[in-house]
C-alpha cells in the first residue's frame, strides 16, 4: 500500500512539472513608461516615505 501511494505522489509531481506558457501568456503585457522618470522626483520620493 505504501508503494503505491509513493508512487502516485511521485506521478503527481512529475505531472505538474509538465507546464509551459509563455511569460506574456503568465503576466500579461505591461505598459511600463519610464521616460519621465528622474531619481529626484520619483526615487527619492519613494526612500522619503519608507524610511
């Protein structure tokens, strides 16, 4: 009875390791514009506020 119950926990974890997608697919796109973005506005901003 053991081995079989170790041998459906293997079959199941063998299985679940079978996945693939592609990271768009995953994460969808992000829109991420980063040209107006300058440390003294934004960045130092953020470290103000946590720290």
């Amino acid at each position: 009875m053991r081995r079989w119950s170790v041998l459906i926990v293997v079959l199941g974890f063998c299985w679940s390791a079978c996945y693939y997608d592609s990271e768009e697919d995953l994460y969808g796109s992000v829109n991420c514009n980063t040209t107006n973005v300058s440390f003294a506005s934004d960045v130092n901003l953020l470290s103000s506020i946590i720290a």
